[in-house]
C-alpha cells in the first residue's frame, strides 16, 4: 500500500437514498478506484448492537472492525429499518467514529496498489475524513424522491412496508444524520452540489464524470 499525490481521491456526502452509493460505485468502475460505503460501517455495527441485545462494547467493536471484510458490508440485513436507526444512534459515540475513522483513513489514504485511488460515501467524508480529497460532492435529492427510490428497492427485496413508513424513517434519519454533535452532515463549501431529484442515474453519472475528466483527465489536477 501507498500515499501518493497523483491519486485520484474523491469524497461524496449525502442524505440517505439520495443515490451517491450508486454513483460512487460507477465511478469507482469508471476510474478503478477503491470504494467504500462509510454509512454500512454504521450500519455494520448498529447491527452488531441489535444482535447482542443493545449491549455493545467497544473492544469488541474495535475487533470486528479491525477484521471486516467488504462482503460483510454488503449483508441484506443492514437494509433494515431498525438497523438503519441504530447506525445513526451509534454514529453520535464519539469512541465509535474514532474507530470507524481509523479504518476510513486507511482506505482513503492507502488503496491497494491496484486502485488508481479511492472514492468514499457517507456523512462526514467532505468535511472530516477526506479534507483535502481532488474531489468533492455533495449529493441530494428531495426526501420524497429518496423515500419513493428506497420503498422500491425494498418491495424488490419482498419488504413489507409501507411508502409512508419509508418516508417516516429517513425524515428521522436526516434529523439525527443533520442535528448530531459530531460529525454532522452538512455540505462544505468546497464541495459540488449535485441534486439527483430530476436526474435519471446515467445523467448524473455523465455530469459527475465531466467535472472530474475537465481536471483529472486532462492532467489540470
């Protein structure tokens, strides 16, 4: 591994479901880049917190960390409701995000050699974890085109649940992501606002791919 000035870094900040996984990931196909989804980590460990009857102590938390792999990240048991609560409570532990932030920078920072660099997604990316990234996003949607985006990807899973149910848990989601002491999400200045609510997922991918090539690309970076 390494930390090299030419790498292609790329920071993305988002409300839930506002569909920056899903650029981060055709970007990281676009560029070969090293991806992670920061929120799963989250996730990960809210479900953890579930499991063991909402008793969960750091040490172990610190272990299973240190060994994760990313097809743990990629469990269908972290799309629950329930899970997703519980992320956003344990992301207000300032011993949990120190933790997370550890492994974060790793990624960002030290991309196998196989990686042209690396693209991370969550709540604090811009403005705590990827500081000084080439590249900064912030993406949005309305909340009632996120929630329409994730009752449908949970009626593909066969979810019983309803739209306003949905709508109901990121409205909480964002309150929680946006009034925490810590790290809360917010757009930093220095980041470019993309707003996906009219967008259809290859427009977006188009115009996130144009910003990056008129710098990186054409060797302005």
């Amino acid at each position: 591994m390494r930390k090299e000035n030419n790498l292609l870094t790329i920071a993305i900040d988002s409300p839930a479901a506002a569909g920056a996984g899903t650029q981060a990931k055709l970007i990281a196909k676009e560029y070969n880049l090293l991806y992670l989804d920061t929120g799963k980590i989250y996730r990960f460990i809210g479900y953890l917190k579930l499991k063991n009857k909402n008793r969960l102590k750091y040490d172990f938390v610190k272990k299973k960390i240190k060994v994760i792999k990313f097809r743990d990240l990629n469990n269908v048991k972290l799309l629950n409701d329930k899970v997703a609560t519980q992320a956003s409570i344990v992301a207000k532990d300032r011993k949990i995000r120190n933790i997370v932030k550890n492994f974060q920078l790793k990624c960002a920072n030290y991309p196998p050699k196989k990686f042209n660099g690396s693209i991370l997604d969550g709540r604090d990316i811009t403005s705590v974890i990827m500081k000084n990234a080439k590249f900064k996003f912030y993406i949005t949607a309305s909340l009632e085109v996120r929630a329409k985006r994730r009752y449908i990807e949970f009626k593909k899973l066969n979810r019983k649940i309803t739209y306003r149910e949905v709508l109901k848990s990121l409205k909480n989601r964002d309150y929680l992501d946006k009034n925490r002491k810590i790290s809360p999400l917010k757009k930093t200045k220095d980041s470019i606002l993309i707003n996906t609510s009219k967008l259809s997922k290859k427009s977006c991918f188009k115009k996130i791919k144009a910003i990056i090539d008129k710098k990186y690309i054409n060797g302005n970076l």
